[in-house]
C-alpha cells in the first residue's frame, strides 16, 4: 500500500492525504487506521499542520466509516465526480482540524 501527501500548505498549515491499499486481502485489517493514526500524529507533532483533508469516492463506503472513526468530517461532495463501472458516483471532500484530538 501507499501513505502519505499529495499537497503540503506550509502558509496555511495544512495537506491533503491519501491511503491506499492495493491488497484486498490486506483490507479490513485495521492496517490502514493505524498508518493513518502515524500519519496523523506526525502531522501534528513532527509538521505542526493544523488541518489535514482527503477525498474519498463515495462507494468506499469502509474508508469513510474509518476516517469518521478516527476524526474526519464530511466538508461537502463533487456530485458525479467519478465514472466507474458504468455509473457515476461522487467525491466526498473529508477533513479533520488536527487540535481537535
């Protein structure tokens, strides 16, 4: 899999994020929660950002359910943003204020 950051925002203090487990198998695990709690904590400790943000596509309905678990909010959504086996689907925009835990 792969962890890490697409943007930083060094003025604003704040990243988008992005996980992915390649592995099926491999999914469900937990494995993704925790490497987002290490990515998390080095953000707020090692970094100092302030808000960390990520897309998700609304048919994973698992990772949303995770990054809720660990603290993400829904900001909004790109309608139909994503064409995927013959249908549409959209983008959920997720962030999370890392001084909120």
């Amino acid at each position: 899999g792969l962890l890490g950051f697409n943007h930083v925002d060094w003025i604003n203090r704040n990243a988008e994020i992005f996980i992915f487990i390649g592995e099926a198998s491999q999914q469900g695990m937990g494995i993704g929660k925790q490497a987002m709690q290490l990515l998390i904590d080095f953000s707020r400790n090692n970094l100092n950002l302030h808000m960390l943000y990520l897309n998700v596509f609304s048919y994973n309905y698992g990772a949303i359910k995770m990054y809720e678990k660990i603290g993400f909010s829904i900001d909004g959504r790109l309608r139909e943003s994503k064409f995927s086996k013959g249908k549409y689907h959209d983008t959920i925009i997720m962030s999370k204020l890392l001084n909120e835990g």
